[in-house]
C-alpha cells in the first residue's frame, strides 16, 4: 500500500485518477463497454437510470480522458458505438476489485 506520508506526486496521481472516473456513472459506462463494443442506447439500457444527456456528457468526458473510443461509421443515418480502449481496459483490475469489495460491503453494512 502507498504511504500515507502524504508525497505530493502520489496525492496528485490519486487525484487525476478520482478525476477520469468521478461520478455516479463513469466506472458503471465502463463496465457496460469492458465485454463489447456498444452504441449509445445499448448502454443507457444497460445502465438503468442514467439521462440521455447524463450519458452523453460522462461519454464525452471518458473519450476526452482516452478510456473509450467513439466511432462514427459513414451510414444512413450515421451510426455512432462506443467503445473501450487499451487504456480504458487497463481500469478491468480496479472494477474486479470494485465489485468483489461492493459484495463484502453489501454484506457487511446493508445485510445482503
């Protein structure tokens, strides 16, 4: 584990990566693009309750941080899917790790 010692670079670094994902919605885009390429309305339904415009905003913010790809194929009407990229892919560790300690924690302080 990082010391806590409270170097600079380390809190910088925690804070950028805070910032690529912040939100409610961010890792649970992610996580809907980590099997498969997708377009926008198959994420919104596979991200229940999030806006069309709250998931236009989040896709936007994850192309500008390079996690995922958005690809505009040359069709009528234009046809637009998302997906995730090598450096996007490189969160898979962060999102295992998120979900086995959300399981635990549902456990532990929700009783499920």
């Amino acid at each position: 584990m990082l010391s806590k010692g409270g170097c600079p670079k380390t809190m910088l670094s925690i804070k950028d990566a805070l910032e690529a994902v912040e939100g409610r919605w961010k890792l649970l885009i992610l996580f809907a693009l980590s099997e498969s390429p997708k377009r926008f309305k198959q994420i919104a339904r596979e991200v229940p309750g999030i806006t069309d415009k709250t998931l236009s905003k989040e896709l936007k913010s994850l192309e500008a941080n390079k996690l995922i790809r958005r690809e505009v194929y040359d069709t009528f009407p234009p046809a637009v899917e998302y997906s995730i990229t090598p450096h996007g892919l490189s969160l898979e560790k962060v999102l295992d790790e998120l979900h086995f300690w959300g399981l635990t924690h549902r456990k532990e302080v929700i009783g499920e």
